[in-house]
C-alpha cells in the first residue's frame, strides 16, 4: 500500500491481537444504547460505519459491571448478566467483518453515577462527591469492594466469550477504580486508603481477577488519568509511581488525562493543540515499556504520522474525530486529506448533549453521526433547481446535500469568502480550529459539478428568478441583537461600546496587543457564549475583566467542557461574575447595571461589550415570500435565519433539505429508511 503516512497504516500486534493500523476509536459514551442495557440498532450502525471507515482498534463505550449501583447514564449499555452477549456477538461479528479489532470497556461509575437515575445509594472510596452538585456517596465495606472484583472478573470473561480482542478497564475520569487511586477522593484510613500500595489495592485486586477469568493471552488494557490536574490529585509523577503495582497484568495503556473537575483537559477544549497530552504516554511507554495509546485533539494526520514516527505513542486514539468523520482513516489512506470533516472540538453535540441533558450524542460538522451518508444513494426524479441565499455553514450544507442527491444548486453570497460567522468567529484565538468545518464544505461543494458559487454577489429576487427555483433555501445568518435600553444603540454607533464583530475587526487590525490590554478594564455584557470569547481573549493579557448576566449563573446554558474552562479562567484571572444583573443604561464609559438587591450600580470600563445574543437578519425574507406565494416554489429558512442559534442545528437545518425535497415530491427517503 503507497500511503503518505507509513507509521499510520503499520499494523501493531499485542499477544494475540492484531491491529491493522495505528488509529483507535476510543471509547465514548453516546446514549444510543436501549433502557434495557442493550446494545441499539443505531449503536450496531454507528460502530459499524467507523469500522467501514478503516479505523484499526475499536474499543466500545464504558459497559457497566454491577448494576445499577455502577451505572452511567440512563441509556448505559450493560454487561453484567450473559443475556446482554448475544447482541454484543452480532456488534463484533459485524466489525469483525469489516476489518476492525474490537475491544470494550468495562467500568463501575462509582460516585459518579446519579441516585436519581439508579435509585439507589451512590458508593465510593470515600464520601467525596466527583464533581459539584453530585451525589455524596457512601463509602464502600470490604464485602462491597470484594464482590464488585468479583463482577469486574465475570465481565470480562463474557467479553472474552462474546469474541471481543480484548477488554479494557477504566482507571480514570473520576470513575470507581480512579476514586480509589486517586488521593483528591481516597480518604479511607484502612488498607484501602492512605498509601498508594493501599490505594491501588481495590483496582489490583480487579486486574488480578480479570487475569485469572481470562488467561495469559487475552489483552487487557488499562485506561489512566496519567495527570488529574486538580489541587491534591495525581501527578505524572504520581502515576508513574502507582502504575508499579498494576503493571504486571496490563498489556497496553490507554494514557488519558483529568478529572471531572478538569473536565476541559479529558474531553479537550478547542484551543488544545493537536496531540497536546503525548508526552504523558511517552512518559509511561519509557518506564513500563508498554504499547500506549494516546488521545489528545489529534486531527492532522500529519501530526498523528510524527507522533507515531517519534515512538512517544504507538496507537493514536480518536473519539470526536471519528463522530465528526467514520473516514477519517480511509480518507487519509486514499490521499483525501482535503476532504477531511475535521472535529472542531465545540464539544457542542458530543460532550453537551450527553453529559450536559441527557440527550444522545450529535456532531456540530457531522448531521448523521449514527446513520452515515447513506442518503447519497439517492438521485432526484425530475430536474430541480436550488437557489441557496448565504454560504455560511448552514448553506453551504444545504448546497451541497441538495447537489449531491442531483439537483441543480445555484449559492448566492454577497460577501467575497464563505462560511459566514463560522469564519469570522474564528479569526478569535482560542477558535481557529473552527475554520476547518468551512474549509471542507468549500472543497465539497468545488467537487460537485452542478452546484455553482457566487462570490460577490448580492442576491436580489429578479437574480434569484432568473434561476427558475424549485427551492429557495434563506441562509442568511444573524447579526448582534441590540436591545432598545438606553443609549446603548448610540454608544455602539459612537464606538464607544462594541460589538462581537468590532472586537474580531479591531483584532484583525492590530488594536488589541497584549500591552495595550494589561491593566484595562473590560466589561462585558451578557454571560453567553459570545461574551465568554471576549473573557477568554482579555483576561490572560491582564485585563480587568468584569462580565454580567440577567441568568443566575455565567455560561449557564454552554457545554460542560466550556464550563470547566471557563471556571479555571475566571478562577485564575481574578474575572467578576454579576448574575442576576440587569442592564438598565449604556453610558459613554459605563454600564448602569441593577444588581439582585435592587441596587443601581455603574461599572466603568475602557473597553465596553455588548455580547447580549445574535438575531435572526432576514433582509429578503419577506420579499421571498411575497414573490413566490402564489407559486410552487418552496421558500426554506434554515440556521440563524430562523433564529440565533448554535452552528449544529444550522448544519441539520442544511441536511434536512432532503425533507423539503421528499416534500415536493422529488425524492422518496423511504428507501434508505
């Protein structure tokens, strides 16, 4: 095989597994799984779609071994009883089938599992809850601890029956094993606490029985925080020293970082650089001269071949990269890298929808996450020509769904670039990986030769008719809402307050070093996500950073990795929170706010920002509307031209065109249903 990538595509070989490459899927909790504790159609398919997509070593999401008390969410898939083999047989015989080497992870959730889901009392090391507002558990007896040793050995030995290639055992992220090893938990003074030999007696007690149900040959793989990054927890050089009293029944390390409460530096926040955490695999590969796998943001196949080349790690591990895109590995291999739909690492769909509500996971980049591009099979019945107005993301999507089931797509974009705010947001610092989601929506679309794109062109409805539409698709956009509070409109026009896009146009343009920030005093209007990217650019260049919201909490609506972030940054700059405060008055050099006590306060800034939410901007909407009402033509608001909104329901909204075509009679969905 000629690859630009060598150590990529080297197979790796672990007792008896053999893995056809250096890619892994790792394990990622999806909700996709049935109340039962079984394993779902759409789970069948969504592992089966990245398997397709030549990853080499998938390892299943976290099974619970004892439940309910070791449960993780509600949908939480099971393998604490033989029932649940069957459908694991199929999932494996499945990937199997198409390449893939398969493992899965077993795991007690400990006191991170929730009482109110499981109903009954959450137990642990000790009574320290795993992060705010969570269960405080109950500390586990001897006869607990012996009998859940006991259900970790029988897991693993029906996953060595079911034919999985291996078993992997989390010993991180603020799970059962992680809350003995860890000293931020472990508080117990028998021979469970204390020590380290005593810390890690709970987890050795497991790997031994594991090793004892599944014999010398059977991998076992041990997933560790190799850095917790919380005050009184472990260090790299803590694990180091602890991992000596595991290491003799692990046959690879799955090198991992944090606890709930750094939950920004285990699911990576977007300013994390590609393969930021290798240096804690090579750590542990130097010492205990075991394989490692290493996850950390990689996107690049470029830093994942120099990584892999150094010997630091030898399988790199991908969660959101393969929810974002099940080819990564085949578009790589084939010299596709252009077309790489690049994670952006929101944690939006991913991280925000299943720890945050509860919801199954989605992608902001990826609208099909467990159903794939299955509707590329299809092909229009009859000629159907699109007009889409706005090459932002959500139309762009749009544009190229419709052009890639066969319709004419005509994109009109009065702006000389495309990918609307997405682009501009990401001239921001910490948000430049969002240009990559763009970047491949343009290399799409310059692929499909009946979807055609003008720059520089403002659409007007005698261009749009000219086009003969069957579908006008308004992708508009949105603009910063302006409430009609006193002065606030005049300030904004006499620049004395900004905007989002002043602040990103006064960046571009040099008028934001890191001297001229220090020692100002930056006020920011609203807690949203808006106004926490203008926290996020000042406070570290020692500005005086103040942000205010009507909420009850900051950021209270955002992701939980942001949330994490966000604390560690306002935490660590000194930044004040206002909740609960309303703007009442926009002066020249002051916000006059009402505080939750009814008091009138002013807080005077150098720098003012207006970061109180986006608006729908529909300049030729109601034109559309009133053109076409009388015609078979079918006018489709989608994205922020509907309402502000985040950038994945706009690149659902563009997916969901096939809705509009099944609508009009042009495309039978039926068929791939």
């Amino acid at each position: 095989m000629k690859t630009n990538y060598p150590k990529i595509f080297e197979p790796l070989t672990v007792k008896r597994m053999t893995i056809r490459n250096r890619i892994a899927m790792t394990p990622m909790g999806s909700n996709y799984g049935e109340t039962s504790g079984e394993m779902s159609n759409r789970h069948m398919n969504y592992y089966s779609l990245r398997a397709k997509g030549g990853v080499g070593l998938i390892i299943v999401e976290n099974a619970n071994v004892e439940y309910p008390v070791g449960s993780n969410g509600t949908s939480q898939i099971r393998i604490d009883h033989d029932s649940f083999m069957p459908r694991y047989y199929q999932l494996v015989e499945n990937l199997h089938k198409n390449g893939a080497t398969v493992a899965i992870q077993i795991n007690h959730a400990g006191a991170s599992a929730s009482s109110a889901r499981t109903e009954v009392a959450t137990v642990s090391s000790s009574n320290i809850p795993t992060k705010v507002g969570g269960d405080i558990p109950r500390p586990m007896t001897k006869e607990e601890i012996l009998t859940t040793v006991r259900k970790y050995g029988e897991a693993a030995k029906r996953a060595q029956a079911i034919g999985f290639d291996a078993v992997e055992v989390h010993c991180g992220h603020s799970y059962l094993m992680s809350q003995f090893i860890s000293p931020y938990y472990n508080k117990r003074t028998d021979e469970f606490g204390g020590t380290v030999e005593n810390r890690l007696r709970f987890p050795r007690m497991v790997l031994e029985e594991i090793r004892r149900q599944v014999g010398p040959w059977f991998p076992i793989i041990v997933r560790i925080s190799a850095e917790e990054r919380v005050l009184g927890g472990n260090t790299l050089e803590d694990t180091l020293e602890y991992l000596q009293y595991i290491d003799e029944f692990v046959d690879m390390y799955d090198v991992s970082c944090a606890l709930n409460p750094s939950l920004q530096y285990q699911i990576d926040s977007n300013y994390m650089p590609d393969g930021w955490r290798s240096y804690q695999a090579k750590a542990v590969k130097e010492k205990y001269g075991k394989p490692v796998i290493n996850a950390g943001n990689y996107r690049d196949p470029k830093v994942v071949e120099q990584i892999l080349a150094s010997g630091d790690v030898d399988i790199v591990g991908m969660g959101r990269g393969l929810i974002a895109d099940p080819n990564w590995v085949i578009k790589v291999q084939n010299g596709e890298e252009e077309m790489l739909r690049k994670c952006i690492s929101c944690n939006v769909g991913c991280a925000g929808n299943r720890i945050g509500v509860n919801r199954p996971i989605r992608c902001t980049v990826n609208p099909a996450v467990p159903e794939g591009d299955i509707y590329k099979k299809l092909k229009v019945k009859k000629n159907c020509n699109v007009v889409v107005v706005g090459a932002g993301t959500a139309g762009l999507e749009a544009a190229c769904t419709a052009a890639e089931v066969g319709c004419n797509v005509f994109v009109l974009e009065k702006k000389d670039h495309i990918g609307g705010l997405s682009t501009f947001i990401s001239d921001l610092p910490s948000k430049t990986r969002m240009k990559d989601f763009p970047k491949y929506l343009e290399k799409r679309a310059e692929k499909l030769p009946n979807l055609y794109l003008f720059l520089n062109t403002e659409a007007t409805i005698e261009k749009i008719k000219a086009y003969k539409p069957d579908i006008v698709v308004n992708a508009t956009g949105s603009v910063p809402l302006v409430p009609p509070i006193p002065g606030l409109r005049e300030n904004i026009e006499a620049g004395n307050v900004a905007t989002i896009f002043d602040m990103i146009n006064n960046l571009n343009a040099g008028k934001y070093p890191d001297d001229f920030c220090k020692g100002k005093k930056v006020v920011v209007m609203g807690g949203g996500s808006v106004g926490l990217d203008v926290i996020e650019y000042f406070a570290p260049r020692g500005a005086q950073c103040s942000i205010v919201d009507m909420l009850p909490e900051i950021g209270m609506i955002a992701d939980p990795i942001t949330k994490c972030s966000m604390r560690e940054t306002h935490d660590k700059y000194g930044v004040k929170e206002y909740v609960n405060t309303a703007l009442q008055e926009v002066k020249e050099n002051a916000f006059v706010v009402k505080t939750p006590d009814g008091e009138i306060k002013e807080l005077e800034f150098d720098l003012g920002f207006n970061c109180l939410g986006m608006r729908a901007n529909n300049p030729i909407l109601p034109a559309l509307e009133e053109t076409f009402a009388d015609t078979d033509t079918f006018i489709y608001p989608i994205g922020d031209s509907i309402r502000a909104r985040r950038i994945m329901e706009g690149t659902m909204d563009g997916r969901a065109i096939l809705n509009v075509l099944e609508f009009k009679g042009l495309l039978d969905l039926d068929e791939i249903k």
